[in-house]
C-alpha cells in the first residue's frame, strides 16, 4: 500500500485526508500545530461564500461555488453547524454601483443562484440598522455561514475513522526525493518517508513547492484583525454585510457568526511573519472605524475577544492546485486563501480524486459513512436535557457556565478520534471557555479533566501546545522539598 | 422529570445567599431550598483566604472560609436543605419556575412561591479591554489565579504584571510575592485606585510593589507563553502617551479590572437592569420589577466587604418570606436618584409608607476629599454623611431614619457635595 504524507492540518489538508481515506493507502497527516486547525482555518470569517466575488474562469470561482454547494449536506453529515442566511455588499457611490453591477454580471456567469442589485429603501427594510447613507447593494440569498474550526475537525475525525492517522506539533523542514525514489521529509522530529506527498501547507505552501519546483511561488502573509462580540439579545444584522470589494480583498464585514456572536473585521496588512497572529492598536482601529461605515453605531462595547488570522496569498492571485510540475508523486494546494474555506470541500474532492485515479489507489470496500455528532447540551430542550443525563450523569455537571457546557461533552471532545490535548483544544471543541468571560471559572476544572484524560500532572497542561504551560510550580511539592 | 414546590428558593450558596435563606429561615419558612452550583457552598469566599473578613458583623477579622463557614454551620443547624453541585439553567420568572440539573439528580423543575437570586459575580476578562498583542498563555483573571494558587496549589507564574487595582489583584500581589514570586507593577488606567485603601497599604505598599496610576497595558508579547508586557502612560481621555512606554519582562499578566454582576438567569427571567450597577432593579426590601423575585449580594451590585453583603441578603431574605406567606404588599414606589457625584444607588427604588430604616448604597464617580454625601426629597435635605474622602473604590452607604423614609412624598436624590 502507498504511503501518502499529507502536510498541514487545516481545512484543506483534511479535507484531502477524508477523500483519500476511501482509499487504499496509508495516509498520515502532520502539522507543525499542537492542534489541528491552528493556521488560517482556526481564525477567519466563517462564511460560505456564495461565489459572486472571484473572477469568473478561476480554479477560485470554480471551486468556491461548487464547494458552497456542498455545504449543508456535508454539515449535516457531519454535524457541523450550518446556516443560511444571505449576504449585501452595500455601496455608497456612483462607483460602487459599478462595481456591484459587475459582480451581479459576475454571479451570473459564475452560476451563483439569486444575487440582484437592490436600493436603499429595500436595504433598509432587509436590515434596519445599515447606514442610512447606504446608495444600494448586492443582494446574495445563498451566502452561508459556518464554524471553520469545527468543520476541520469534523473532517479530521471522519477521516481518522476511515484510518487516516495525525501527527501534530512536527514541522517540516526540507523535503527532497531519495535515491530510492520516495519521498525523504526532514522534519523538527527526525525523518519521514513517503511514496506520494501532499503538500496543503496554508502560509507554509511556498516555502515547500520551492524545495521541489525551481518555478518557485510566493505567498505573501496578509494578517487580518477581529472583534468578536458577546451574544446580544438582538444581534444587529441578521446577514453578512460586506462593503465593496477592494485588491486587498473583500474588505470589512458585520456578521452574525454561526453561533449568534457578532464578528467585525478582518483587516488586510501584509506582514513578514507567517506565525505573527497578535492584534496591534492600528488594526483594530482599522476594523471599527471601516465597521461603522456599515453599522454607524459599531463600538468596542461588548466585545469578548480580538484574533486575528493570516491569508496566504500567492502573489499570482488565484488558488494553485494540483500535481507539482515537473515532479513524480506530489501534489499541492497552494495560495488557500479566501474563499478557501467556502472551497475545501470541493478541493478534498478534486484533489482527492485526481491523486488516487493518477496513483491508481483502489477503492475501499467499506468505509464509516458519516460521523454523527451529538446536539450541545447548550442546544438541547428540557426534555433532551433529562434524557442526557439519565444517560450519562455526566452531562448534569456543567463546566463551562458561559456557554452552558457540560463535564460530559468536555471528555468527549478529548476522546474524539482526532481530541482535543489542550485548552484551546477543548474550547473549540466545545466552546468551554469560549464566552463572555474567556474561560475565566472554567479553565481549572477544563485542566483537571485534560489531566485525567491524558494521564498528565496539572504543570505538564498547555494553551496551545509548546511552552504555553499554564502553571509554573506545584505550592505543595516546594513546601514538601522545604520541609513544611 | 421530578418538579417540587418550595415556599423560598435561593440560587447561589455564596455568603448572599446563606444568609438570605438564614433569615427566612428564622422567619418559619420550613420548604425552603438552597441550590449551589460548586461541591460546597461558600461561594467566592472559599478562595479568600485571608483575613480581613466580619469586622462589621462579627467584630472579629475572619478568614474568608472561616467567614463562610459561621453562615454553613448555621444553616446545617437550623436544617436547611443546601443542594450542591447543581446548576440552575434558566428561570422562568412569570410562572416562577426553576430549572436545575445536576449528575444526582438529573434535571429537575422546582416551583418557589418566592425566588432569591443571590448567583455572585464574575471577573472582567482581557478581551473586554481590546488590549492589543498575542494571544498567548500566561494571562488570567486574578480570581483565576486566586483559585489555583489558594484552592489548587499551583503558581501560574513566575514574574507577574498587575493590570488593574481592583482587590482581587491588590490580594493576589500579596499572595504571590509570598509564594515567592516577583510581582513588578499593579497598572491601574485611571488616576485612582479601584481598590480598598487598607489593600493598597497592605498588599502594594508593604511590598515595595510600584503603582502606576494612570498607565495601562499597550502591548502582550509572546508566542506560547507570555514574555513581556508593555505599559505607557494615558492622557486624560484615558489614550496612551506615545514615548511613554516602560516594557516589562514578565510570563504573568494578571486582570483585575471590575466584576460583573453574573445575571445571565436574571435577564431570561424578565428581571429588569440597572445600566449603571449591571444588577437588577430592586426597591428597598430588594425585590425586582418581577413580583416574588428578589436580588442580593454581588449579583445585585458588587460590593466590596463581605458584611454588607451579608446584612443586604438578611433583608431580602426576610422580605421573600413574607412574599411566600401573602405579607409582602407591593404599591406604589418612589424612585431614588443619582445626583452629582454618584453611581448606581441601590436600592432605585423605596416603597411609598412603609416606615423602616433603608441603607442607600453607592459608588462615588471620582474621588472627593473632605466631601458630604446628601440626600434630598425635593426641597428637603433628609440625610448627610461626612468623610474623609469618598472613592469609587469604596462603597458608600447612608441610611435613613424609619420616620423620614415614612414621609417621603416624592423622589430622593442622592449626591456628593465638595466642601
Ligand atoms: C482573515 C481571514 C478571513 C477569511 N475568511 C474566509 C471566509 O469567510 N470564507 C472562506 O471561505 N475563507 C476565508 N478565509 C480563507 C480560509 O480561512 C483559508 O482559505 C483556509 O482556512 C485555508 O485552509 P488551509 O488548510 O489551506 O490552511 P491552514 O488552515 O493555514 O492550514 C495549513 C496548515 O499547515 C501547517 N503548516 C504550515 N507549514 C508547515 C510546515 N512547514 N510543517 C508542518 N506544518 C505546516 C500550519 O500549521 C497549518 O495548520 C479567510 C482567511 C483569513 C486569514
Ligand atoms: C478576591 C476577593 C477578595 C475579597 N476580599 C474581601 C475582604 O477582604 N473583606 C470583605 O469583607 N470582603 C471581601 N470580598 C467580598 C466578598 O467576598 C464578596 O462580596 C462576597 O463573597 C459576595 O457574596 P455573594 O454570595 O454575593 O457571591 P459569591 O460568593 O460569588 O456566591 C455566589 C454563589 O452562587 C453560585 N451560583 C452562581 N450561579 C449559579 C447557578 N446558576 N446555579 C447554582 N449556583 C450558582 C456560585 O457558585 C457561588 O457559590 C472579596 C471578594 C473577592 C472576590
């Protein structure tokens, strides 16, 4: 059987790992994060584009609008939260009528369902709270929006089942092709060999198609900044409001996010560091003041938390995908950047397929269809509640008090086929800590759980992997060594 | 699915609610119920292990526990049933209805002719203040820290930055430099410290620990675990002074910038808001705009002395009990006013009548030295109250005579007046 190494845990990664999964092959997927979806797919807007934005004939339009279309069936089998709930981009001038009228002509011939121009007056009958000032916009029923952390770890399980295996917190360093024809991957832990590579390494993706290809590609780190904001009892928005398109992308939006929070950003500045994902004063300044241009009344006032994520754009603008040229047994996907979430399912299938039909991989007779995933406790009626419980007494020890998470689903989430091994592991798994007040009150119980789980001591829990350790020194074990 | 009737329901086993359930209790309310999210009851107390505690009530300097523990051997006596690691989900205020769950017992509905809200309140987080940087592990709640350092055992850190003046944060500088590590500097934006004076003497300045007031945390540096903070000095629209900044080479950076009130419960049940407090609207016996439902301690509005949390929940918990018995008439109110130099008086409202003394309770909005706090009805001065200084750090109280509350006629305003 072939050994296949897939680079990079993101949404596309997995999302190859679970096509090729149907496969037979040994798949293994490694990441340089202690997590899966540590990269761009942790940190984004989360929408489902509905495909009017990319420029018709690109392998971006392509993919975007035949991922969008996957979509819900592929949340709903995999239990990956899903909705619907349209798009304006809203225009202020003359010349963003112009613009909006050419990404009208652009949806047409992308084969986007629905989109239309529409005036002030219906504008602001749609979404009350948009500028007055507002001259008319887009009007895009089929916009979605979804969780992009929990549709990669979605992915990642559905794929772990059907045997693909994950290494997290391995870097890869150089990759060269053997004498003995394979694959010879240096990497942070010693050396992997492969038959077939794969490389869907998001901001990583150049610097390893340039050690295979001399047609070298660049990807230039573009960082965007957020607010997230608190649940409100009435969120201002109901759809995605996005401003007119600019060369640096689709500019700032308002947006419910599929939780019910409100999401304002991202910002676009390039950056020379690929791993830089801090908030800097200027960029959040950037996002509120371009906020209110939508939303007038846009404050800081209730915002839960800032994050930021990093494009990788390839300086030729459109997604690269595919085999690498001039080279036996390796494939690629390189520039994922927007709309590459809305794209990764179609991706997994494109890419998928191409590498089994070209490497002759035979089918599976079996597979694990679908992965079902419980309803949240948080989600549940009265009655679904008792009924949880009765069945696992665990679900009636709440953790987590801001987002109503139980000690169940907690232990859950690090038993997954892909678990959660860290704080932030649990809290995009669950949500535990992901509320108004960040983990604050359960954050200790989440680490004891982990500590159980794992069989680690309390110092040896971690944020996010690496030198993130929560604690420094155990009180009882100096006054021990002191004699106390 | 299991439904019981109570006469008195109190939410939250924390000092508030103790003592609510205490002194209806005493009242001859026998169906009475405690529900306590945590393993014990205590509430926040559990983790103050200090002392400093029962001045007012007990005249005594108690520890936080041991505090907690005179109100937990109470009720044991007086056999009233305290139902721990069980979290009330929602409160349907129309119907008075109670949802809990908890591993023992699954998910249960409990019917209370009155309800006493008394769920305490949870710390500011970092993300609430938009400061800019990395996102990295080495920040916390300095309750989060408290609660491992005093109920786990664990240090979170080595070299620590304060950011806030609140008391948590002036305590755990304390508690970390004698555990042994190096606290550098309590930042606090304004040009005032929100904590109790006694804490700044006590837990900064006995430590040789500098306060910055007026500073503010500009920049979090590092990748995996914190390596630096950045502090600058702020002008007088509280925004940073460029050229100002100091850096310092720290791995904890802990908040101790305000507490709210928790009162997620309180919204779903109808309760009505105060912008000003983030507690509940109460009148003076501490009942909400919804009849039978009633607020106390720091989920009402935060306090800063565990006594007048105590002495509050006393009232409510005497006032529920009449409620659950038909004694509690509810006519007409008169509204009580902030003036200048407030915040947040409590109770906003006093009933039209009725002839007992009522504590007003409030924030000062700056600080006022050699100031008087007074208290009018119209044209009417109907109390004072002088002090040495009055500070947002420390919550003011005057009380009116039974007789003067018997004559109001109109609303009461409440301010401060620099001498
Ligand atoms: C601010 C922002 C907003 C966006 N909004 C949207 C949106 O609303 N809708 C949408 O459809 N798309 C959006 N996108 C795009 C979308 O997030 C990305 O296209 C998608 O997440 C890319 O997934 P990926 O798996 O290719 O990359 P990533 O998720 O970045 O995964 C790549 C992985 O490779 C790993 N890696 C890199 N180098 C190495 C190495 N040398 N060794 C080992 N591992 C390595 C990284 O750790 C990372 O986990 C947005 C992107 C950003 C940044
Ligand atoms: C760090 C710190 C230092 C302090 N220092 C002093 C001092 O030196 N001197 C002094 O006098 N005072 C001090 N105080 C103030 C005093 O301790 C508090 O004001 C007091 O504990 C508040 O009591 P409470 O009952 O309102 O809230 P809490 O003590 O917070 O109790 C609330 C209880 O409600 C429970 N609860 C909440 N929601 C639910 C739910 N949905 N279901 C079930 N149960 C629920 C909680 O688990 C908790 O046990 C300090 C406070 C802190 C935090």
């Amino acid at each position: 059987m072939a050994d296949i190494l897939i680079i990079g845990a993101g949404v596309t990664g997995c999302a190859v790992a679970r096509v090729l999964s149907r496969y037979e092959a040994n798949i293994t997927v490694i990441d340089r994060g202690a997590d899966i979806a540590e990269g761009a797919s942790k940190a984004n807007s989360g929408i489902v584009h509905a495909g009017f934005d990319a420029k018709p004939g690109t392998l971006k339009a392509k993919l975007n609008v035949d991922g969008a279309k996957m979509y819900p069936a592929l949340c709903e089998e995999l239990g990956v939260p899903y909705s619907q709930p349209g798009a304006l981009v809203i225009g202020f001038t003359e010349e963003d009528r112009a613009t909006l009228e050419n990404l009208v002509r652009q949806a047409e011939l992308n084969d986007v369902p629905g989109c239309r121009l529409v005036e002030r007056e219906e504008i602001l009958k749609m979404e009350p709270n948009t500028n007055p000032e507002v001259l008319c916009a887009l009007y895009a029923p089929t916009s979605g929006l979804t969780s992009p952390y929990e549709m990669t770890f979605a992915l990642a399980d559905h794929a772990a089942v059907n045997g693909v295996k994950f290494e997290l917190g391995e870097e890869v360093q150089g990759v060269a092709k053997g004498s003995d024809g394979k694959w010879h991957v240096t990497t942070s832990k010693g050396e992997r060999v492969c038959d077939i590579l794969v490389n869907c390494a998001g901001v990583g993706s150049a610097n390893i198609h340039n050690m295979m290809n001399s047609e070298t590609l660049q990807i230039i780190d573009r960082r965007g900044q957020y607010y997230l904001m608190d649940r409100m009892a009435k969120l201002p928005f109901t759809m995605t409001m996005f401003q007119c398109p600019t060369k640096m992308g689709k500019g700032v939006l308002v947006s419910p996010t599929v939780h019910g929070n409100l999401l304002l950003g991202p910002s676009a500045e390039d950056i020379p560091d690929e791993l830089d994902t801090s908030t800097t004063a200027d960029g959040l300044k950037f996002v509120l003041d371009k906020s209110r241009l939508t939303w007038p009344q846009a404050s800081p006032r209730g915002t839960i938390t800032n994050f930021s994520g990093i494009r990788a754009h390839e300086a030729k603008g459109d997604f690269v995908i595919g085999a690498v040229k001039d080279q036996e047994n390796a494939y690629e996907t390189v520039g994922i950047e927007s709309p590459g979430l809305s794209a990764a399912p179609a991706i997994g299938e494109m890419l998928g397929t191409q590498i089994a039909e070209e490497m002759g991989l035979a089918k599976k007779a079996e597979i694990v269809p679908a992965i079902k995933r419980r309803k949240p406790f948080h989600e549940m009626n009265t009655e679904e509640r008792a009924a949880a419980v009765a069945e696992n007494p665990l679900y009636g020890n709440l953790v987590c008090r801001c987002e109503v998470v139980t000690e169940a689903e907690i232990r859950d989430a690090i038993r997954r086929p892909v678990g959660a091994t860290t704080i932030d592991g649990v809290k995009r798994r669950t949500r535990a800590g992901m509320g108004r007040c960040q983990g604050g009150f359960c954050s200790p119980r989440v680490a004891e759980i982990l500590c159980e789980e794992l069989g680690i001591s309390m110092l040896e829990v971690t944020k996010c992997g690496g030198e993130s350790k929560l604690l420094v020194s155990s009180i009882h074990d100096a006054m021990k060594k002191e004699g106390c | 699915m299991n439904k019981r009737l109570v006469d008195v329901l109190v939410i939250g086993a924390g000092p508030a609610g103790l003592a609510a359930a205490i002194a209806a209790k005493e009242d001859g309310i026998d169906n009475l119920l405690v529900l306590e999210r945590e393993h014990n009851p205590g509430g926040i107390l559990r983790q103050c292990i200090h002392n400093g505690f029962g001045l007012h009530r007990f005249k005594e300097e108690l520890t936080g526990p041991e505090y907690a523990q005179r109100d937990i051997d109470k009720a044991k006596e007086m056999g009233i049933e305290i139902q721990t690691d069980t979290t009330v989900l929602s409160v349907d205020g129309e119907n008075h209805l109670v949802t809990c769950v908890s591993s023992k017992h699954g998910v249960e509905l409990i019917e209370a002719k009155s309800i006493i809200l008394a769920m305490g309140c949870r710390e500011r987080p970092r993300g609430a203040l938009g400061t800019p940087g990395t996102r990295c592990a080495g920040i916390y709640s300095a309750g989060t820290a408290q609660k491992f350092v005093n109920l786990e055992g664990y240090m979170p850190g080595k070299r620590v930055v304060i950011l806030g003046s609140g008391d948590i944060g002036l305590i755990m500088a304390r508690r970390m430099t004698l555990q042994g590590a190096k606290v550098l500097a309590c930042v606090e934006l304004m040009p005032f410290s929100s904590g109790l004076n006694r804490n700044i003497v006590q837990c900064l300045n006995d430590y040789d620990i500098p306060l910055y007031l007026s500073h503010t945390v500009v920049d979090i540096k590092g990748r995996e675990r914190l390596t630096g903070v950045t502090v600058a000095k702020v002008d007088a629209n509280r925004q940073p002074i460029p050229g100002s900044e100091i850096e310092f080479d720290c791995d904890t950076l802990l908040l101790s910038v305000g507490l709210i009130p928790e009162n997620e419960l309180s919204e779903g049940a109808g309760v009505k808001l105060s912008p000003l407090t983030s507690g509940a609207e109460v009148d003076d016996v501490l009942q909400t705009n919804i009849p039978g439902v009633f607020a106390c301690g720091n989920v009402l509005h935060v306090h800063d002395l565990v006594d007048h949390v105590s002495n509050e929940s006393f009232k409510a918990g005497h006032a529920a009990a009449a409620y659950a018995k038909g004694l509690l008439e509810r006519g007409e109110t008169i509204a009580v006013r902030d003036g200048d130099g407030v915040r947040g008086t409590v109770p906003q409202f006093i009933r039209k009548g009725v002839s007992e003394e009522v504590d007003l309770m409030f924030r000062p909005s700056g600080v006022f030295r050699g100031a008087t706090c007074i208290v009018t009805c119209g044209d009417k001065e109907i109390a004072r109250k002088k002090a040495m200084i009055f500070t947002p750090g420390e919550m003011a109280v005057v009380k009116l005579k039974p007789e003067i509350v018997a004559a109001l006629d109109g609303p009461v305003t409440v301010k401060i007046e620099r001498s």
